[in-house]
C-alpha cells in the first residue's frame, strides 16, 4: 500500500505546487490522477519517487517512510518503482536494447553500466521485456529511429526490467493520436492486470480514465479536489466537473 500524508511542495521561486494532499493507493489499483495543466500531477509523481524533494508531509510505501530514507535506502526502493515520462527519456544515440538495459542500472555492478556491459541473463531478460511490447525485433536498431509510440512501449520494456512493485506514469500518452495512446494505455493495463503491478498514472482526457482507471483523483492548484471510482467518473456531474476544471471550464460530448 502507499500512503501519501499532507503532502506539500513549495519550489524555490515560491510556486506551491502541492497543498496538503492526502490520499491512499492500495496494492493492484490502477489510479489515475487528472486536473488541468499545472494542477500539480507531475509534481506529485515525481515526489512518491523523490525526484522532487517533498517539502511538507509523508509518502509511506509498503510501510516504508520513502521522505526519510537516505541516498542508499531510496535507491533500494526506486528498484521497485518504475517511472514512465511524457517525453520517453531515452537515450537516443544508444541502441533500443541498451536503452531497456539502463533500467536494470539498480542492480548491476556500478564499473559494468559505465561501460554498457550487461551479463547474458539481463540481455536475454530485456529481450523478453521487449518481446512484452512487440519490439524485440527493434533492440538494436538507434532510439533515434523510432516513432513516438515505440518510444513510449520502450520506456515501458525499460521499467519492467525494475521488476517493479509500482509505475508511475506521468502524462504517458499526452503526445501520442488515439490509437496509439490505446495501445500504451492497454499494456499498462495488462501490466496491472496480468502481473498485479500498481500503476499511478496522470492522464489529460476523460475517455481513457473510464475506460482505464479503477480509481481517479483529481487535483487543482494543487489541492486534491475529488476521490472517485471508474462508473463515478462515468456519472460525473457538471459541479464535480467543475470542481477539478474551473468554473469556465465546458464539457464536450455530453
């Protein structure tokens, strides 16, 4: 389970990004996180890993304290945690291979990643999770040559080589048309489903938090604004819409 415990964040030029959110994930949930543009979602993903230092309240996973850990215990827990960006992350000069091999980075010998060697058995493992997405026949082919959907199934490959207990997906789909982002969408979900990894996942538009999502909260200004399930969300009503998108906000589609 992760607790997520008044959690604020304050940037050094003074924006508050997070304003005392509180909510709990159980194991095997797959949340989505919505709210407008600057609503805090990266923020808040970035901060249950520690990417951006939390500056007020607790973030317990699994009934570890994470905002207490020192630089070796995070490193133990960001083995369980998978981070997918919006913007891929990859290395683009580097093979698709190595990219995948980078997310096994946590538990290899440091002197061996400098120099991108891998033992056979996590060569043979990215292999695998590359066949996961349907790219194993692209795994030496340059990052640089791909389309963004095979990016993004990249990205994945590279954090299931964590072996994660948890995803954190930040905005995943926000560049791809629709039928790709149905397709990233869908191996997260087989993720969830087939393998019972919990998956946190900020999205943008409301017809794949109903068709994804087990359980949805939105932010706004950086305050948690609604907690709800998949049919709430299908039954959201005007002033809940408006709660989480501003009052000059309009509903397209009913």
């Amino acid at each position: 389970m992760l607790k997520v415990e008044h959690l604020t964040k304050v940037y050094d030029n003074g924006t508050v990004a997070l304003r005392d959110v509180s909510f709990t994930v159980e194991e095997g949930e797959f949340l989505v996180v919505i709210g407008l543009s600057g609503s805090g979602k990266s923020t808040l993903l970035r901060c249950i890993n520690r990417l951006v230092e939390p500056t007020e309240g607790r973030i317990v996973w699994n009934d570890v304290d994470i905002t207490a850990l020192d630089e070796a215990g995070l490193r133990r827990v960001r083995r369980e945690i998978g981070f997918i960006f919006q913007e891929f992350n990859l290395v683009e000069r580097i093979s698709v291979l190595q990219n995948v091999l980078s997310g096994r980075l946590g538990y290899v010998n440091p002197w061996w990643s400098l120099m991108y060697y891998f033992p056979p058995e996590e060569r043979q493992r990215a292999l695998e999770a590359l066949e996961t997405v349907g790219l194993r026949e692209k795994a030496h082919v340059r990052a640089s040559d791909l389309s963004g959907g095979q990016k993004q199934r990249v990205a994945i490959a590279r954090a299931l080589m964590q072996e994660p207990k948890l995803i954190l997906a930040d905005e995943p789909v926000a560049s791809l048309d629709p039928v790709l982002a149905h397709s990233i969408m869908g191996y997260l979900e087989r993720l969830n489903r087939e393998q019972g990894v919990t998956v946190i996942c900020s999205l943008h538009y409301l017809d794949l938090v109903q068709r994804y999502a087990t359980r949805v909260i939105g932010l706004r200004e950086g305050r948690l604004v609604y907690e709800g399930t998949r049919e709430d969300i299908r039954r959201l009503s005007d002033e809940e819409f408006k709660r989480i998108y501003g009052e000059e906000a309009q509903r397209l589609g009913g």
